[in-house]
C-alpha cells in the first residue's frame, strides 16, 4: 500500500509539474507579445511626435514666407506708385532739378552755403 501511495504521489507531483511548464510557457508568451506591444506603442508615438513637429516647422516656414508676401506686395505697391509719377512731366522735371541739379536755359541759381 506504502508503494502505491508513492507511486501515486509520485504521478501527482508529475502531473502538478507539467501544468506549471505549461503555465510558465503561457506567462512568457503574454511577456513577449505585451513587450512587442509596448515596444509598437512606443514607435507609435515617435512617429506621431516627429509629424507633429515637422507641421510646426512647416507651418513656421509658411508663416515667415507670408509675412514677406506682404512686405513684397506693399514694395510693389509703392513701385507702381512710382512708376505713375515718372510719367509725369511736373514730377520728372522736378527729380531733374534736385537730383542731377539741372536747370532751364536762362534760369539763375543760388547756391546758399552754410
């Protein structure tokens, strides 16, 4: 009876064994798959950061590149301007006189020194 016993024990304690391979097994494998899990999460979220700052970047460029449009469009505005009263007679004749300091043919001019 004594060696039955053991015999019995003996193939509960194999029996008890084998489920905590088995179970050890299971644990290692939900280890492995919430590690890739992790380690998927974790690439997620470089990627979205790294997108996330290239749209601040490239919404800086456009920023930057509209406020030189408008610099650009007010030079263009004061250019047309310009380019009007160099039509004009009056206007050209008086940039004459003071920039190149012509004058008209018989006409004096003062020249006051300080």
């Amino acid at each position: 009876m004594k060696t039955m016993r053991k015999k019995a024990l003996k193939s509960e304690d194999t029996v008890s064994v084998i489920p905590g391979r088995y179970k050890n097994n299971r644990y290692s494998l939900y280890r492995l798959v919430s590690a890739v899990c992790f380690l998927f999460m974790i690439c997620l979220l470089l990627v979205i950061a790294a997108q996330y700052i290239q749209q601040l970047r490239v919404r800086q460029e456009l920023a930057e590149l509209e406020a030189r449009i408008e610099t650009n469009r007010d030079k263009q505005v004061a250019l047309e301007i310009e380019v009007e009263r160099l039509q004009e007679l009056g206007y050209i004749e008086s940039q004459a006189r003071e920039r190149l300091g012509l004058v008209k043919p018989g006409e004096l001019i003062f020249q006051l020194e300080d």
